[in-house]
C-alpha cells in the first residue's frame, strides 16, 4: 500500500540544505494560499471577547446556515432542494476535515454490510490529486485505486472495474487540482451513474468552483435540483479558504442526501468539531459578499494573463491594449487558436505550457519536477512543488505527476510578474524544459493532452505565426484548423447545458444565464471576464475571433463566420455592460439567472444579454450545421455602451475602421417593444432610426437676497420656472417625419378599428395627443416622443441655505433630436426662445448626427423573416427615443437597424423593464429571437 505523506514535507527534505540566493526575495509558490484579496470582515468581528467563552452551536448558527442557503441559491440557483430537505447542509472546518470525515463514513458503510468479505474496502480517486485524498483514504483503512482526472466519466468507470474489492467512495473534484480541468455536466451524469451502480459514496469536492477563468464549473447541488442527475449516497464539500482567501479561517459546509449528511453531522458533533461564534460569524459575513470574489477572480484573471504572457509566449500584457486573460488579442484565431482555457504555447513560449480552466495552480510539465524545484530554489529563490508529491504511482509503476511542476498564482501582480520571469528564465537557462515537442509522461492524460501529443506545441499550429510578427497572434485559417482536427483528435471542450451551452446545441437560454452571470455593471464595466467567455465559446465551435482594447479589462471582441461572398458581410453589434441595479427593488438575485414562471431573470435579460444570446445562438447553429451565409456575418461585443461607448464602438470605429470594410447593413439592440399596444395586437417594432443624444447644462442666474422677500423677475429661481414651465410638455415643437408617418399608418392598420381610429387622429394632428389616451399611457408617451424632440431635465443644483435665493441654479437636461436634418445648434436655439430667459448652455453630450431612415430593402427582409416566424405578428418601423451604439456605426456609412425578434404575451410592457428592477425575458421570446436571427443569417439579405 502506498504510504501518504505530506507533500509539503517532501519538499521541506528536498530543499534542506540547499540555499537560496543570496539578494533576492524568496517567492513561495508552492503553497495555495491567496495574497489576492484581503477578505472583507467587518471590524471587531473576531474581537468580542464573550463570544470566545461560550461554546459554539453544534450544527452552526442559524446566521450561517442561512449564509450557506443564500450563497447556494446566488451561486447556482438552489433553492427548492433545501426548502424540501432533499438537499441537507452541515458546517465543516475546511474541505481536509470534510475528506477524512467522508472516507471514514463511506468505508465504516461498506463495512458495516458485510459486502467485503474480510477484503480492503477501495476508494477511487484522480490521480493526481488533493493529497488529503490518499491521507483519508489510509487512515479509514482502505486502498485507493485511481483514475486521471481530466480523463472524465470513461476514466471513472475503469477505475471502478478494476477495484478489486467493494467501492466505498468516489471522489471527484470540480474543478480539478492541481489541473484546473472541469467537468462537463454530461460527465458529472454519468459519475452519478457509476457511484450508485457501485453503491459508493460520491463525493465532489467543489472548493475551486468560484476560482474559474473562463467558463463556470457546472455546480452538482444544481444538477440535483433541476433533476439532471439522481444521486444515490452523495456529499458536495465547500470552503471559504480558496472563495474568500481565508484559509485561516478554517470554515466549509458540506452538502447531500438527508441520510448521508445525517451520518456525517452525528460523527462530527460525537467528535466536538464545530466552529467558534466569532468564525461562524466571519464566515457568514463573506459567504454573504460575492464582491471580494469577483475582485478575486480578477485579479486571479491578471495574474494568467501574466503567465500566458511570460510562460506563454503570446502578446498581451504590459500595458498593451488588448491583452485580457484570452491572449492572442491582436489577431484572429480559430478553433485551434489560442484560448482562454486550454490554450497553447505558440513560438517562445514554454512547452506545454496551459492555462487552466479553474484555480489558480499552473501545472507545467519539465524535464525532471525535482531537479527543476531545487534549483529554482537555488537560483532563483522560488518554492514551487514537484508533481510527483502529489500523485501515486498506478499499476504500470508510472507517477502521472512526475515531469510536472505545480505553480501558484497566488501573489499580487508585480510580485507575480517578477515571478514567473524568474521561472522562466530559471527552467530555460536551467535546461529543464522539455525538449523536441514529447512531454514527460507523454500518453498518460494528464500530460499535454491530445493536442500537445499531436505535435501542436512546437512547430504546428499554435506557433504558425512565429515571433516578432508586430505583436499579432497567430491567425488560423479555417483550412489550417481542419488540417490540425485530421492530425489528432478533437480538444474541444464538452460543454455542458444549461450552465455551460455546447457550440453544437446552445439555447439562447442558456447562453443568456451565463452571460447574465457576469456583473458587467458599468461603471466600472469590468467586462473581460465576460467577453473572454464568449471568446472561448466562439471559439470552440471554430469562429475566427479577434480581441481589441483600450482598457485592458474593457476589451471589444470581434467574431467573423465566413460566408459565401454571394453578399456584403453583415455586422451583428451587441455590448456587454449593463447598468447598476443599485437601490433597485429587486426580488430576485439580479446576477444569478434565474428562470421562474417561465422567465429568466436577471440584469440584462432585456438589455442587451438575451438579444446578444440570441445573436451567438444563431451563429452556433449556422457553424454546427455546415451552414454558409450568403456573406460574412462579423459580430462586435462590445463594452461601454451604456456609458458613452469611450472604449467600445467608439474605439473599435476610429482605431479600425477596416474589420467593418464592405458592411453595408448591421443589426443592434433595441426593437422587439410591442410599445404597449400588446393588447390590441402583436406588434413586431424594427427600429430604423434613432434619436440623437444632446446633453446640456443650464445655468440660470439672477440676484440672491434674503428669501424673506418675494424673489425678483429676474431671479434664477423664476429663470428656472419658466425653463420647466417651457418643457413641461416633454420637448419642443411638432414634427412629423416620413419614416413616423409610415410607422403610424402601419399601426392604424394593424390594429382593431377603435384603437386604429386613435393612432390615425393622432397622425392627423400630432400636436394633440387626446386621442392617445386609451391606449395606455406607455404607448400614448412612446408615440408623443416620436413626433418632437424631447427635452427633460434631470439634475438640478442651486442654493446652500433654506432662508437665501440663490444667485445661480443649474440644470442638467437630457435632449434627444429626431433622426434627420436636424443640428443641434438649432435645437438650443429654439430651447431658449422657448423658455424666454437668458441662460447659459454647456454642451455634456453631442451624439452623432443620425441621418434620414430608411425603408424597403434589408428592413423588408427583417419584416419578412418576422412574417414567417409569427404570421400573425405585425412589423413595423419605428424610431427608438433612446441612443444606442448604432449611432456610432453609421458614422462608417452602415445602415444600422434594431432587430429584437420577440414574442411576448399581451401582458407584458416590454419597455417597463428596461434598466429597472426585476428586468426578465420569456425563454419562449429568447428561442423566437434565435430561431429569426437563424432565419436571417442563412439569407439572403437582399
């Protein structure tokens, strides 16, 4: 039987007696033990002296366990298996305690039934692995027997087939160590599988699963709780120490089955495991914080755009503008292009190097894993370990960790960037790097994987662009990439639904909860991680994609599917930011992407993220089904829209201009609002036009005085009446442009005779909106604002103290002009005739001037794809009172329209969950989006 001893001892032996340099700050990175954030406990927490008297609640207090049930219902949507008892929780000190615990219940089980005949109970574990795996499984008594991690489910069941004794338990970890591969949802099933058919405890130790760098882990208590998965004996083990960077705390939960937990809370009372008050209100504090995670995950994200950097010789970092955690940002890669999550070492980056999917262990393979620990000691002051201490050796005598180092990327940035250089000049000076393209270990799975054994590192794919090619990423061709799939098998990563959609079956559903996932709330935006994952999403199903950024955590991703050239590529821009949900009322978790009562939930579900997962939707289809457009269909995800697009369409239209060269027509947001009329018919909107933003600040001002005395004519305070007297109509005079007058005829005849009667009046004489009025107030306000610029004042400042006028006031107004020959020059004249008093007029915002709209050619062809989806819908053109990133493509010359195909229920006011709270879209208007967008994109367009 193979003796566990700690890794970390046989490392303390292989370094005694070796010195360190002399000069240099010694770097651990052996250790997972995060510098990244510091967690956020309120002050004093840990310093009430009467809590440290009194002992702990077995079980936990009731603040805790309710912190355990709110992170699990943010976390993965797990609510009803914990109101129903199908899923029990336990509080454990740490993921180690929680192991150990486990085997010994699983083996005592299996013990206790007499299945073993006097044989050695078998526990199956990945190999390599958590060495507490191994530790607990010896003391319980029991032999381990093992498969590779990354290998997933058909590993899994040859390891049980082989035991040669009853199965106690089986461990899984998702995501792995020290790898960082996650397994898929379908491999999670079929583990469930094989542990009930085995009669084991299944145990998935999930203590990674918020340390992701691209995408998310499928959570197992979520697979449970939708009923993907029917687990026998089963345990999910949690922790704050990599989540909060709190080892010290010491604090985890466990959850499974009733009996199961039952089992294991009774062992851990009997024994007088619990937490002290002060932990357990520690803990409760930061499983109810996500921000301090996603401040994790960022710098967790920088600190791998670091080693893709440095370790993998790709362009990016120091202080480039597109290097975002999903290197290769300067250029286009295909499906073998360099990645976020399993990428490759292109030319002068180290052999086999790999960003993990998850964690923060880099797991680089070396010539010799001990030799390269010393003198990485020796030379360069670094502590990494050595993967042959954290695997076994299996049946065929081969230790799957040998010719592997474990890294951790656990330090601030500097400190990081200082030392992975030292890394790598310590193991290319040192000649530990593995030499001719064959890796230590080559043919096990652990190693390389099947990429890397097809010759791919070195000299293939990866590196086609060679170095000092200006900084671009290798550019893969669609012929290359098909090339590269015939030389070995796929790498592509299985992609499970709905946490994780498949390129081959995504639902805008699912794609739409991930993406709502990513807080991209802006300010500050942060949308890197966002984008990378649809980077990644793209390209695993073999898009061409491109990253470009002027603020290196804000990039701008552009996706191109080649087309036929029967037509002018089509452009598809879609942004990723949305806005706060700050002092919002909400209901629900805004960032966790629900579906309830058939609709999904979330910040973004209307803007723009579904209309984003419908577009990816479509295009996953089209590459999954061999399907050619007529012409390239370029798609911009872009960042900032919602607070200027500075860094986003702006960057990408006026640094390059030429990814957009021949598009003549592109599709945004917007659309899609039945404009409250839903009850009368099912309006289909195509907006053809949109306003122009005007942003001003008004100063008034006047003679102040003791506000004793009535105030004087000239006075700002009677300045600003007669402003907001002037405006309290909603803007400026009436005008009744062709594409409107077109819209409302459209509207008279698509509704029943009354309501018909009404918008046709109003056409009449837009000035008098009375005939409006029953047809609700939001559709009324909708078509006023259609027919006159709009003026509303929004901030307003003036005067320090209650008893003295104030000399001057200001006022900030939002004005929005009608797509047309309008200046903005003109429209600030007529405000001041309009308001008849002297003032002063900044300018805040100026948005681009939106030329005349159009119709008949590409808008038939939305209308018409409308028609076919919904024959009973109506389309109609609309202009859109709001400005979104259209504004800013036209200036390139492209018609820009916005296509939200949805179909709601007459119920629902599309427009009242823009930017509010409890915002949420059907899942039967998201599939109807993506079933048009596929309707679309196979043409024609003309």
């Amino acid at each position: 039987m193979t003796t566990a001893r700690s890794a970390f001892a046989l490392l303390r032996d292989l370094l005694d007696g070796v010195p360190p340099p002399a000069g240099r700050e010694q770097v651990r990175l052996h250790l997972g033990e995060s510098r990244l954030v510091t967690p956020p406990l309120p002050p004093g927490l840990l310093d009430d002296a009467e809590a440290w008297t009194r002992y702990p609640p077995l079980g936990g207090t009731p603040e805790l366990r309710a912190a355990y049930r709110g992170w699990l219902e943010r976390r993965f949507g797990v609510r009803s298996g914990v109101d129903d008892e199908t899923i029990a929780i336990e509080p454990t000190p740490g993921t180690k305690q929680a192991v150990a615990a486990a085997v010994a219940l699983a083996v005592g089980f299996t013990r206790a039934r007499a299945r073993c005949n006097g044989e050695t109970p078998t526990v199956v574990m990945p190999n390599p692995f958590y060495p507490t795996y191994l530790a607990g499984a010896e003391a319980a008594g029991a032999r381990p027997e093992f498969f590779a991690g990354a290998d997933g489910a058909a590993a899994v069941a040859a390891a049980v087939d082989a035991a040669r004794s009853p199965v106690a338990a089986l461990i899984v970890c998702n995501p792995g160590n020290p790898g960082g591969e996650i397994l898929p949802e379908e491999a999670l099933g079929e583990i469930t599988k094989i542990a009930a058919m085995a009669d084991a405890l299944l145990v998935v130790d999930e203590c990674y699963t918020d340390l992701s760098t691209g995408r998310e882990p499928p959570g197992y208590l979520s697979l449970v709780e939708r009923g993907t998965v029917a687990p026998g004996r089963f345990l999910v083990l949690h922790s704050l120490s990599k989540r909060s960077a709190a080892p010290g705390l010491r604090s985890g939960f466990v959850a499974g089955d009733p009996a199961t937990v039952a089992a294991y809370a009774a062992h851990n009372r009997a024994c007088g495991v619990s937490s002290p008050l002060p932990v357990c209100a520690a803990a409760a504090a930061l499983w109810s914080d996500d921000a301090h995670v996603a401040r994790l995950r960022s710098a967790l994200a920088r600190n791998w755009d670091l080693a893709d950097e440095i370790l993998g010789g790709r362009p990016g970092s120091q202080g480039q503008p597109g290097s975002q955690g999903h290197p290769g940002s300067d250029g286009f890669s295909g499906s073998h292009g360099f990645s976020g999550s399993g990428g490759l070492s292109g030319s002068g980056g180290l052999p086999g190097y790999r960003r993990a999917e998850a964690g923060f262990f880099l797991w680089l393979p070396v010539a010799d894993d001990e030799a390269a620990a010393r003198d990485l000691w020796r030379d360069q002051g670094l502590s990494v370990m050595p993967g042959r201490y954290l695997a076994a050796e299996g049946p065929d005598g081969v230790n799957p960790g040998a010719g592997h180092l474990r890294v951790a990327l656990v330090h601030e940035e500097t400190v990081t960037r200082e030392a992975l250089t030292r890394l790598r000049d310590g193991l290319t000076h040192g000649g530990h790097l593995v030499r001719g393209g064959q890796l230590p270990g080559d043919g096990h799975p652990m190693h390389g994987g099947r990429l890397v054994r097809a010759g791919l590192v070195s000299g293939g794919l990866a590196s086609a662009a060679g170095p000092g090619q200006g900084g671009e990423a290798a550019v893969v061709t669609p012929r290359a990439a098909e090339a590269a799939s015939q030389k070995a098998p796929s790498q592509e990563a299985a992609w499970p639904s709905p946490d994780e959609p498949s390129p081959a079956v995504a639902t805008a559903t699912a794609i739409a909860q991930r993406l709502i996932r990513f807080p991209t709330v802006n300010p500050p935006g942060d949308e890197a991680d966002c984008v990378g994952w649809i980077r990644d999403l793209l390209d695993a199903a073999g898009l061409q994609t491109r990253l470009l950024a002027a603020d290196p955590r804000r990039p701008n991703l552009v996706a191109r599917l080649p087309g036929r050239g029967a037509e002018p590529p089509l452009l598809l821009q879609a942004h990723a930011d949305v806005v706060p949900v700050e002092g919002q009322p909400w209901t629900r978790p805004p960032f966790a992407g629900e579906i309830v009562g058939g609709e999904l939930w979330g910040r973004g579900a209307v803007d723009m993220k579904g209309q984003l997962a419908m577009m990816l939707a479509a295009l996953l289809r089209m590459r999954a089904a061999g399907e050619e457009p007529p012409g390239d269909v370029i798609l911009a995800v872009v960042p900032d829209e919602e607070a200027g697009s500075t860094v986003g369409a702006r960057f990408l239209v006026g640094r390059h201009p030429e990814l957009f060269a021949g598009v003549r027509q592109a599709i945004g947001e917007d659309g899609g609002a039945e404009l409250g009329l839903g009850a009368y018919a099912r309006v289909h909107p195509v907006v053809v036009g949109e306003k122009r933003t005007c942003w001003v600040r008004v100063t008034l001002r006047g003679p102040g005085g003791h506000a004793s005395r009535v105030p004087s004519a000239d006075g700002a305070v009677r300045k600003l009446a007669r402003l907001l007297d002037a405006i309290s109509g909603g803007g400026l005079g009436v005008r009744l442009t062709p594409v409107v007058d077109h819209m409302l005829g459209e509207l008279a005849r698509a509704l029943p005779p009354e309501a018909g009667r009404a918008v046709e009046a109003f056409r009449a004489d837009p000035g008098n909106p009375g005939p409006l009025v029953g047809l609700g107030d939001t559709a009324s306000r909708y078509l006023q604002s259609l027919v006159r610029h709009t003026v509303t004042a929004t901030v307003l400042r003036g005067g320090t103290v209650t008893n003295v006028h104030p000399s001057e006031i200001t006022v900030e107004l939002d004005g929005r002009l009608l797509p047309g020959d309008f200046s903005t020059e003109d429209f600030l004249a007529e405000l001041r005739a309009l308001a008849g008093c002297e003032m002063e007029i900044e300018m805040l915002v100026e948005g681009e001037k939106s030329p005349p709209p159009r119709l008949g050619g590409f808008y038939d062809r939305l209308a018409g794809v409308l028609k076919e989806r919904d024959p009973g819908g109506v389309p109609v053109p609309v202009i859109t009172p709001a400005s979104t990133d259209a504004r800013v493509f036209r200036g390139l010359g492209i018609e820009c329209y916005g296509w939200m195909p949805l179909l709601h229920g007459p119920e629902v006011v599309y427009r009242d969950r823009l930017h509010c709270p409890d915002e949420r879209v059907s899942v039967r208007a998201l599939e109807f989006g993506a079933d048009c967008f596929h309707a679309l994109l196979r043409g024609p367009w003309s």
